[in-house]
C-alpha cells in the first residue's frame, strides 16, 4: 500500500497529466465542429459545417442553393448564345429569388434561430467559378448540365426534408416548393437534349 505522501503526489500528478491532456487543442474537432444552432455568415469558399439541428442544416443548403441558382442564371443570361438557355435562366433568377425570399419570411414563424449565407460556399463557388472558364459555344452545355447536378440535389434535399424534417412550418414550405424544383429539372433535362 502507498504511503498517504506518494499517493498524493500520485494522484496529483495524474490531475496534472489529465487537465494537460485537455488544454491540448484538437484540431480536427475545430476543423469540423464549428456550426452551432446559429452559425454565421460563411466566409466565400468555406463549407457549411453539420449542425445539430437537421432544421438549421435544410435552411443553409436550401438558403446557398438559390443564391447558386441566382448568381448563375444571372451570369447566363449575359453569356448563353440560345435563346432558350437565356429565357431558362431568367426564370431561374426569378424564381430562386422567390424561394428565397419566402424562406427568409418564414424563419420567424418556424422558430428557428439561423443565419442565412451571405457568401456561397466551396461546392457552389467552384461550380460558379467553372462556368466563367469555357467559351462561348461551350457555355450553354455547361450551364444545363451544372442546372441539372443543383437542381437534383436540390429535390434530394427538399424531399428529404418534407418527409422527415420535424419543423412544421419548413416541412410545409419544402413541400409545396418541392413541385417548383422538381419542373426546373424538369426543364433543364429538356434543354439539355435540344442542346445536343
């Protein structure tokens, strides 16, 4: 048995190693855990990080999904050579900043706390920055094919949401905007095929 003097210093000793233990930064959780129930504006480029409420993560992703779908349809009604291309990409402009606006309108009534994107992030800002590169006569292709990668993950988001989402309101307004999303990809399958 430990003399009472050594088993302090013992037990002292572990105290010491455990609260350095703790005071070590663990760079990976900073790295991954930085999103909290109201995070704040991303910074261009970063990724959102998972939260802990699944209502914060749909109202991010839904939030950067229409300012992708706005800043490239505004992009593409300067740059596409079809008519078509251009009149689909206003109607994008049009209606991702309809979408929007009625998110950030319902936020207040859904309870929840969370602010909305003010840069786009990584994914989306990568795909915005690949359709600036090609020239004209490639434009129009890209365009619809970047339309039809958003706008399919957009349905797999809404979807999702609609059916599991918890938050009344949000699970109602992904549900009626849902069919919106559902004729955009719709459309741009369309252009697609007339493009080739």
């Amino acid at each position: 048995m430990l003399k009472p003097s050594i088993a302090a210093a013992v037990a002292i000793s572990a105290g010491a190693l455990l609260f350095a233990c703790k005071k070590t930064p663990d760079t990976n959780a900073a790295a991954t855990n930085t999103a909290v129930v109201t995070p704040a504006p991303l910074p261009a480029g970063q990724p959102p990080a998972p939260s802990a409420s699944p209502d914060v993560d749909f109202v991010t992703n839904a939030a950067l999904s229409d300012m992708y779908e706005v800043q490239a349809g505004q992009y593409a009604q300067t740059h596409a050579q079809s008519p078509e291309v251009k009149k689909f990409a206003a109607e994008m402009v049009k209606a991702h900043t309809q979408t929007s606006d009625q998110l950030k309108a319902l936020l207040p009534d859904a309870g929840v706390q969370v602010t909305i994107p003010s840069a786009l992030d990584a994914k989306h800002r990568q795909m915005l920055d690949n359709l600036m590169q090609p020239g004209p006569t490639q434009f129009d292709r890209l365009y619809i094919a970047q339309q039809i990668s958003a706008h399919t993950d957009a349905v797999a988001l809404f979807t999702n949401y609609a059916q599991k989402g918890a938050n009344a309101p949000l699970t109602a307004w992904a549900a009626k905007t849902l069919p919106i999303i559902q004729h955009h990809l719709d459309m741009a399958n369309k252009l697609q095929t007339a493009l080739k």
